[in-house]
C-alpha cells in the first residue's frame, strides 16, 4: 500500500503508563518518553492511496481520517503505534481495512476546512487555521471537533517531537496473535502550531476519559509525506 498523508495535525497529550498499559494487545507495552506514556489524537487528509504499483485508487483513495493512537514497544524491541480508533468518511475503505488489518475503523461524517491548505512550494501556511470535524454514523454518535493555527516550521526536531512522529510499524492483534507491520515515509517536514480549540469525545471513547479536557502537551502539524 501506499498513500499520501496530507494537512496533518499531531495533538499529544501525557498520560501515566499503567493508564494506558490495560489497553494494549499481548506482548505489546506502552513506549515511555519522559517519563510518560503519550495518546495522540492525529486528523489529517489520505490522499491517493492505491496497492501495489497500479497508481491511486479512484474516488476511493482519497478521504479524511482522524486517528487516536498509543504510542508502543514490543519484546523484540520494535517501535511502532497502537490505533486505538480510526474514524473514515470511506464507507467501503472502512470495512475492507477491518477485515484485512483487524484495526478499530468507523465510518463517520467528517468534514475540513479549507479542504486543503497551501503545498510549501505554493506559500508559507504560517498564521492559517484548519479546522476538522467528524461525527460517527453509528452507535453514540462519537463526535471531535479541532482547530489548530499553523506555525513556523521545526529546523531541527525535538526528540520528543521525533518520538511522536517517527514511527514505523503498527501493532495490531489478529488470528490469535499481536503483529508488527512496518512502513516507511521520509521526515515530515514539521511545524509548531497551536490548538486553538478542542472539543474531543474520540480520545474518551477509548477508555481514556478526561484526557483532552486540559490543552495538549504537544501541537505540530505537517503538509504531509507519501508513505509505504
């Protein structure tokens, strides 16, 4: 596979390790920076997604998603994320990523504005708001609504900002076993950026409920990178 993440935003929040250990597949512990354990709450627009060789996949390989992530380590020693929820505007793309990935996809209503946001080589974002909003279809409606003003761009990446954005493999439980399924992508090219509001039930509905009623540890945000 491989796919175009475009206008991303990385909203991260510290959450104490044990909190969020019980809510790992086997085999699969929470990765610690700090001293923390970190839940991201991760918007952004796919893009031209498509399998293999054969190019982008009509209609299909393009749509918003919005992420709730857990940042893991296994006994091998391999980095990677837990999802612990994904909202898609993709009906079929939901189904069909379920049934072969075994990860926690829900159709919803989703919606961002402005549809996209200036490529680096068309003018400098800096100073825009982007605003994404999304409603699950089904059951309680699970709602988030995030606004978040861009910045300057990151010369040189933190290591905590390094931590929170260079990951390579998923963890998910399926046949009766945790797996690691790697990608790769090449640095984003990061922004600082600023939450200008929150109003979040994904992170909640998790299992993890009054962590975004208090402001993010960390915003960044990023035009985006191709990844396999």
């Amino acid at each position: 596979m491989n796919q175009w993440w475009r206008d991303i935003s990385f909203l991260h929040w510290r959450v104490d390790p044990d909190r969020l250990a019980r809510l790992l597949p086997p085999g699969v512990r929470p990765d610690v920076h700090d001293d923390s354990a970190w839940v991201g709450l991760i918007p952004f627009r796919m893009v031209e997604a498509g399998l293999g060789h054969r190019g982008p996949v009509p209609w299909l390989g393009t749509f918003l998603e919005t992420n709730v992530r857990f940042y893991t380590t296994d006994d091998a020693g391999r980095r990677g994320v837990v999802f612990a929820s994904l909202d898609a505007d993709r009906l079929p793309v939901v189904v069909a990523a379920n049934a072969s990935f075994r990860v926690p996809y829900q159709w919803a209503r989703m919606s961002c504005t402005p549809p996209a946001l200036p490529r680096p080589e068309q003018g400098d974002p800096a100073g825009r708001t982007i605003v994404y909003e999304s409603v699950r279809r089904s059951g309680a409606r699970v709602r988030s609504r995030v606004e978040v003003e861009v910045g300057e761009l990151v010369a040189e990446p933190t290591a905590l900002e390094l931590f929170l954005t260079a990951r390579f493999g998923l963890h998910t439980r399926a046949l009766g076993r945790t797996w690691w399924i790697p990608n790769t992508h090449g640095p984003w090219p990061l922004r600082r950026a600023r939450a200008v509001s929150v109003d979040d039930e994904l992170v909640a509905a998790t299992g993890l409920v009054g962590v975004t009623g208090s402001a993010p540890d960390s915003v960044l945000f990023s035009s985006g990178v191709r990844t396999v």
